[in-house]
C-alpha cells in the first residue's frame, strides 16, 4: 500500500522495545500536542485583552494592521521554516482575496459573511494555479517565478479593461452597510477595538493549522524535501505533491489575511497585489524570525509600529534599512529566532553541568 498524501510505500514499523516503553512514547507525544496547544490556547484568551490595554484608537489601528499582516507574513515564514522556499507572490492571493470581497459585495450584492468565504475560496484556487506552475523550482527560480506571476497580477488589475472591476489605481470602494460579519456592523468591523477579537481570534487559528501541519507527519516529509529532496525521491516520495499542498495551505491563510484587511478598510487598492507589499510581509517575518511559528506575527505587529514611528521622522527608508542591517547582523535568526536558540542554550548548558544523581547502597557500617 501506498501513502495518498506522499506517494511513499507505507512502512509497518514495531517497536523493538516493551509495551511500557511504546506507551511512554505515546504519552510524551500527547503530552507534547497539548502542551503546544495549550500555550496557543493562553496566547488566544492574553491577546483578547489588547484593546482594554491600547487606549489610543490610533495605536490600536496599527496594532491591528500588524495583525493583518501578520496572516502574509505567516504564510511566507510556513513556507520558508518548512521548505526552505521564499515566495513574493502570496500578495496575489492576499489582494484577490480582498478584490473578491469587494467585487462580491460591490457588483453580486453578497452579504460581508458570505463575501469573506468566497474570497477565501478564490484566494485558495490562485494558490493552487500558481502553485502548479511553480511547485517544481526550487531557490531563485522559485522566488523569481512567483514575483512574475503575482506583479501579472498587479499589472492587470490597474489596466483599463479592469477598472469597472478593480477601479485601477484609483481602487475600489466597498460599502458593507448591507450585511454584517460576525455580528459586526459596517462601523464596528472599521472600529479597530470591535474588528480585533476577530482578526486576532481567526490568526491564532491559522497559526494552530499551521502548527499542527509542521508537527505532523507530513510536516516531516516537507523537511525531508528541504534538506535533501534527491534522497526523499530514491526514498519513494512523491515530494511535488507536498509542495504544493504546503504552497496551497500558505496561500489560504494569505487569503484569510487579505479578506479581513478588506472588511476592515472598506477599501481596496492595487498596492496589495505590489511587490511593495511582499516586501513587508518579508521583512516582518525577518525581523520577527522565520524558523520560529510566532515570529512573523511578533515581526509584523514590529514592524507596522516601528514604520509608524520611523515615517514621522521623514527618513522611514533610512530607519527601516538601519533597523534590518542591525537584526541581520546582531540577531541573524531574528528577534524570537535568536531569543530561542538562547533559552535553548542556557537549557542545555544547565543540562550538562546538573551532574546526574546516583544513588548508592549504604554499606554496613553506615546503617549502624
């Protein structure tokens, strides 16, 4: 038999040990699975309480377009931590999700609700176009084709043929007045405070999804392709197959992202099919640490707040290539990156130099 989602030749493995030390496994697995669920679950309840923390409207909206961001940023860091691929065309499937909200609502007079599943939808069927097209590079190639295909995009959405459909430059206008999300009227999905449980609840989903994906077997054939995809392929792997469901799953937590910034801007624009846009998403899930779940959403909560305090400087190019060279240099594996690999190190030194107990009979002597 054979293994539908790898193509390998499924392997019947028993345990050279005792049943007790199968069983100990299997409880240390479990034990592992709800722990990391757990401290997800804490960070869901700990976030909700930002908007009681942020008293600023203004600082709650960046915080908030951080969050928003930090659905791209994830979905490129899935990609990166697992594959070892960078991608700068997941704007594609964050801007046509966000297109398809405001087309759906605009011209096929759908409900916000109703909206938000389709453009999912639709942002998840460009993952799988694009990911059929470019699921066999690798490297450069890689990341050269899908800013090919996501700047094709952009270009198309600001010709004159798409302007009833995209509004061109100009963008398109998105009156939510017509429905609700979630309970959430048009003035509250624009309230950052109101919009936030939202956003932060569905990020914190994707980062479960994302997690469990990584922790999961085929979460390890995916790191078998990216350290040696030539043996995984003598090994009997399928590794195209994969590739492109981790490029689909990556560009639908994109898509989530891209149809949440347009229930709460009400408004749509071509800079979010932009390499512009890529670009930040990159850099947040840089700076924040790619080899780490959390750290493109700490990146791009980061990097939105440092943007907005760079830019009334009047040097925000300067600051934000100053602030990157210093990450790179000083925190090569990124700010959560590097503080893991420290707490790691401490754990293991500490490990070493606890020395390990022996206990020893007493002798007779010492019992009288």
């Amino acid at each position: 038999m054979t293994d539908n989602l790898t193509g390998a030749p499924e392997l019947t493995i028993t345990p050279g040990g005792s049943d007790s030390q199968t069983r100990l496994g299997t409880i240390a697995r479990h034990r592992h699975w709800l722990v990391g669920g757990g401290i997800i679950a804490v960070i869901t309840l700990l976030g909700l309480a930002v908007p009681y923390l942020v008293s600023s409207k203004f600082n709650m909206g960046l915080v908030l377009d951080g969050v928003i961001l930090a659905f791209l940023a994830l979905s490129i860091g899935f990609l990166a931590r697992h594959l070892g691929l960078i991608s700068l065309g997941h704007t594609a499937f964050f801007g046509g999700a966000a297109y398809t909200v405001g087309i759906g609502i605009g011209r096929w007079s759908m409900t916000p609700t109703v909206a938000f599943v389709v453009a999912v939808v639709v942002g998840t069927l460009l993952a799988l176009i694009m990911g059929v097209l470019v699921v066999r590079s690798t490297g450069m190639t890689f990341l050269m084709l899908t800013l090919a295909l996501g700047q094709a995009l952009y270009q198309f959405s600001t010709q004159r043929i798409a302007i009833p459909w995209t509004g061109a430059h100009d963008g398109l206008q998105i009156d939510l007045s017509g429905g609700t999300f979630l309970g959430l009227t048009q003035k509250s999905m624009m309230n950052a405070a109101l919009f936030w449980p939202v956003a932060w609840v569905l990020l914190m989903v994707c980062a479960l999804w994302l997690w469990i994906t990584g922790r999961s077997r085929f979460g390890t054939v995916l790191e078998g392709i990216r350290e040696n995809e030539e043996r995984m392929r003598f090994s009997g792997f399928n590794t195209d197959l994969p590739r492109l469901i981790a490029f689909v799953v990556s560009g639908c937590v994109a898509s989530i992202g891209g149809a949440l910034f347009a229930l709460n801007a009400a408004y749509v624009s071509p800079e979010l099919l932009s390499f512009t846009k890529a670009g930040d998403a990159l850099t947040a899930a840089i700076v924040g640490g790619l080899g780490v779940l959390a750290g493109p959403i700490f990146g791009a909560i980061v990097y939105v707040l440092a943007q907005s305090r760079f830019n009334t400087s009047g040097n925000l190019h300067l600051y934000t290539g100053i602030a990157l060279v210093l990450v790179l240099m000083f925190l090569p594996g990124g700010i959560l990156g590097s503080l893991e690999k420290w707490v790691r190190g401490r754990l293991s030194r500490r490990r070493q130099a606890t020395p390990p107990s022996t206990s020893e009979p007493s002798s007779p002597e010492d019992q009288s």
